[in-house]
C-alpha cells in the first residue's frame, strides 16, 4: 500500500474496525462475514438495519464510452 494512502487511513481512523478495504490479510469473506455479524447484531438489539447494494457493472454499461472521446 503507498505510504500516502496509508497516512491518510490512520490520520482518519479509517484503519479501525469499521473500514476492511485497503487492509493485508482482508478478504471479500472478511468483509462479507462483518456485514452480516453488524446485521444480525443491530436486529438482535432491535435496531433498523438497511442493507443497500449497488450492481456497478450494470450502473457502468449505461455510460457510452465512445461518445466521451
């Protein structure tokens, strides 16, 4: 990871439990395994959980990149 980057994560507390990307040793079944322990945790507390996931190959198709040159 460049340093920059790396500076910035830690001057952000983005590095903290909350953010997985970026990270060594973290993984697409990391980051899916968090998502569903923070669900099943806020539900369990009765709290309101909203999950929204966003398909960017479709979002991408839209754009007509031929047209941009």
């Amino acid at each position: 990871m460049p340093k920059r980057l790396e500076t910035h994560l830690i001057s952000h507390r983005l590095h903290d439990n909350l953010q997985s990307a970026y990270r060594t040793g973290l993984f697409t079944e990391t980051a899916l395994l968090t998502v569903h322990h923070d669900i099943a945790e806020a539900i369990d507390r009765k709290y309101m959980a909203a999950l929204v996931l966003l398909y960017l190959s479709t979002a991408f198709d839209v754009i007509d990149h031929k047209s941009c040159n």
